[in-house]
C-alpha cells in the first residue's frame, strides 16, 4: 500500500482544491497516468501516479481544499496486495520531487466545487462577477476558458456569484511568497555575457524557409537546448538545495517561464530537454504554452523542473538578472537579439546579439563555474547545426 | 475571398491565440504586438492559424508585413489574390 499524496507544485504552492477524481476505487493506474485534476493557483492540474497499482480507496472528496502533502487516495502496488497490517506510511513511495518544504497549516475550506478554469478566465469571471461552477467548460478536460466566460457573461443564464474567487490575487500571493524566500535564504551571485547569434539566427533563418508554418522552430527552442547541454557540463547547477545540501537533479528538466494573460507567471518543465531534437522541444515547448494559458498542466510538470529560463528578450529587454525558484540553484534570463557593434578577427562589425544572465546560488556553486557554463552556452549557440 | 470575410478570418486566428482581445478594440495600425502583448510563439500560432484557414504560407521574412491589422490584411489578400488564378477550388 501506499499513499497519494497532494502533490508540492513549486515551492509557492501550499494547498490545492481536489477537482475530480479521473480513476476509482479497483481502477488500475500505470506510473505517469492522471489520476486526479487539482485546482491551484496555477489553474488546473492533471495529477499524475509515480507508481504502478491498483487505486485501493479515495480519501478526499472532489471540492476539498487540503494542504500540500494530505493523503488524497491509498494505492496498491503492481506487486500485489501489500501485507495486512503495514501502516501505509511505512512503505510510502518518496516523494516527487525533491521539494522538501515544511507546508505551514492552511485551514481547510468547507467543501465547495471547485471548476477547472484558467487564470485567465478565472480574472474575468472575478470582473464580471460569474460563478465559474454555472459556466460550461469547453477547454481541456472540461476547463473553463475565458471565452465560456465571456459567453456566460453575455447570457441572461449567467447569474453573479455569491462569492467570486479571487484567483489572480492568489497567484501573486504565492510569487510573492515564492520570491521572498528566494532573496531571504538564496545568496544569489549574478553573471552575464553577451553572445553573438549571427550564425544561430542565420541557421534559424534558412532552417524555417525551408520548414512548413507548422514546423518552423524560435530562437528560444535553440537557447532551451544550449542550456540543458551547457548543464552537463556544468551539473551543479542542475538540481536543488534541499536540507542545506545540494542534491542534483535527477535528469535535465528545464523550466520554461511563461508569461500568462491577464498576469501571473508558470515554468512548467520541458523534460530530459539534453537529450531531446530541437524538433520535439520546439513541438513540447508549443503545447506546454498552450496548456499554461489554458490552465492545464501537469503535476510533473510543475514538480520537477531542475533549473529555469526566463526570456525577457520579447519584451525588449537588453538583460535581467532573474530571482532564482526555490529550490533551485540556477536561473538563466536571456535578453533580446539586438544589432550591436563587435570586435571579431581585429575588426568591427554590426552583428545580432544576446545578453545571457545566470542568478545562481553561492550554496550550490562558485562564479568560476558559473562562468564556464555561460561559455558552455556560448560555444554551443556558435554551432546551431549540432544542438 | 471577400474582405468582410478575410478580415473576419484574420480576427478569428487572432482571438485563438489571445482570447481575451475585444475585437472591436483593435487599431488598424498599430503592431499587434503593442496592442495585443504577442510573443514570438503567439506570432507563430498566429501564422499556423492562418495558413490552416487560407491555406496561405507566409516566409518569416514577410513577418514584418504582418505586424498590424491592416498591413496583415493587405498582404493576405495581395497573396490570396496571386494564389487563386493556380487554384484548384476555382470554377472551370
């Protein structure tokens, strides 16, 4: 036997709403199936098993709000039923991920239903003052989309809440929770360089004349894989500070921040992204936006992610200097391609250029290493063709 | 393809990438981007959506005459307009 538990999903989650159960009581479940939908601050997530079984008993009611790391279903394992008797604590598979965090008590909410939705929608159904639970779902696994809203709220059927949840307000309690942390435990040391992507930019270029709409691949998909790479050869900056010790993470999964309509951030986490053809991460990295603004992703996606990019380039930014997530050691911020003068081969020319930044933790890592990885990314970023 | 319906289209492709714009608030001229707080992958899903409405390809060369409304408009239909003469859909 062992014990589901709610999930830790990122060091600023501390409670989540059990939305639906997707398995029952006899059920068989396969590691990595979804077993239950949770609702956070983060939107919906798909809660996936860590491990083969049988799903003996739910514990938790669909509605229930309950701290992170609260039984929510006894599973047996593939191997058979375990022996009478055995507490399920003691055989209690390890948790998900190593996000070891004392959860402060959070007082359960009186059962109530709780829709999927995204936190786009959730804000305008907050505005316009809709109960989500009287609003149909047309997104992925029934969520409500900010267009179901705008819908309800143009029909006379929808009527205004009696309490409207209050979910944007929630996602930036829990950065500010998740931030403040960061600055008060992590001494974070900072380095930049700025890297010439001409040859990167040209490849990207006559790669996507060549490629179909569909196919066509963005600068952040080659940055992505310059980086899992770069963490091979720099692994100490891959993992977590967990109990005043490194521990390394198990794979390279790189958390990608995404930027959510209507305010808000997630890194969800592209997984093994070293080992991974620019085509797959271009194709993951597509669908896992989509499902961030949806409000639908996955617990291992949010759980997991060993090291996190930030680009701000998009919003025209030169360089930032991110605040590492806990327990993460490492966060690379990337700024915007610009043309810039530079010296190459005793001459001067306008070529196109990144600033790459590392925030790392002083814990975990010196800025010697730091500076290898930097240049790690560099060099890999000069050979396009072969990331 | 009318320009009511192209338009139309256009619109569409756009509020399946950013559901939340209001239509009816889009300047004609002034950079999606500005306006609307695209990215480069919402640029890209924004191009897949259109090239699976009209069947239109657009290089990312030219992604620069899709940077508002109504330059996007112009370049579709001038594309649209060069495309129908070969197309297969036309009545003999």
């Amino acid at each position: 036997m062992s014990e589901f538990r709610m999930p830790v999903l990122g060091a600023d989650m501390e409670a989540g709403t059990l939305v639906e159960w997707r398995r029952q009581p006899g059920e068989t479940v396969t590691r990595g199936d979804i077993i239950a939908v949770v609702d956070t601050d983060k939107g919906a997530i798909e809660i996936e098993v860590f491990e083969d079984g049988v799903v003996d008993r739910l514990v938790v009611q669909p509605g229930t709000k309950v701290p992170v790391g609260t039984v929510l279903a006894v599973i047996r394992s593939a191997g058979g039923p375990a022996p009478a008797g055995v507490p399920a604590a003691a055989v209690a598979p390890a948790p998900p991920a190593p996000v070891v965090r004392p959860a402060p008590p959070v007082p359960a909410a009186p059962a109530a239903a709780v829709t999927p939705a995204s936190p786009a929608a959730r804000r305008r159904a907050r505005e316009l003052g809709i109960d989500l639970a009287g609003v149909r779902g047309t997104g992925p696994g029934g969520a409500v989309t900010l267009d179901d809203v705008v819908l309800a709220g143009a029909s006379p059927a929808g009527e205004p809440a009696a309490a409207p949840v209050d979910r944007a307000d929630g996602m930036r309690r829990a950065i500010a929770a998740a931030m403040a942390r960061s600055k008060r435990e992590i001494p974070h040391y900072y380095l930049a360089t700025p890297i010439d992507v001409r040859g990167a930019t040209a490849w990207l270029a006559d790669e996507n004349a060549r490629r179909d709409v569909p196919d066509r691949l963005l600068l952040a998909v080659l940055l992505i894989k310059a980086v899992a790479l770069g963490l091979r050869q720099v692994p100490e900056l891959n993992g977590f500070w967990t109990d005043g010790a490194f521990v390394p993470g198990r794979g390279i999964h790189v958390g990608t921040a995404i930027s959510l309509r209507g305010g808000g951030l997630v890194a969800p986490a592209l997984h093994e992204a070293d080992g991974k053809s620019l085509d797959v991460l271009m194709r993951e990295l597509r669908d896992v936006v989509q499902r961030a603004r949806t409000g639908t992703l996955r617990s291992s996606e949010l759980a997991d992610p060993t090291v996190t990019i930030s680009n701000l380039g998009e919003q025209g930014v030169d360089e930032a200097f991110g605040i590492i997530y806990p327990p993460q050691v490492a966060l690379v911020s990337v700024g915007r391609v610009v043309d810039r003068p530079w010296a190459a081969d005793g001459r001067i020319e306008v070529r196109p250029v990144l600033t790459a930044s590392l925030s790392a933790d002083h814990r975990a890592s010196d800025g010697h290493r730091g500076g290898l990885f930097l240049a790690a990314i560099d060099r890999l970023l000069q050979k396009p063709e072969t990331l | 393809m009318t320009p009511d319906a192209l338009k139309q289209t256009v619109l569409d492709a756009l509020a399946g990438v950013a559901p939340e714009i209001d239509r009816a608030q889009i300047r004609p001229d002034v950079p999606f981007r500005d306006q609307l707080d695209l990215d480069s992958m919402d640029m890209l899903n924004f191009m897949i959506a259109l090239h699976k409405a009209l069947q239109v390809d657009v290089p990312e060369s030219d992604y620069r005459q899709m940077a508002t409304l109504a330059s996007c408009l112009a370049y579709l239909a001038g594309k649209l307009a060069a495309k129908t003469p070969a197309g297969p859909d036309r009545p003999r």
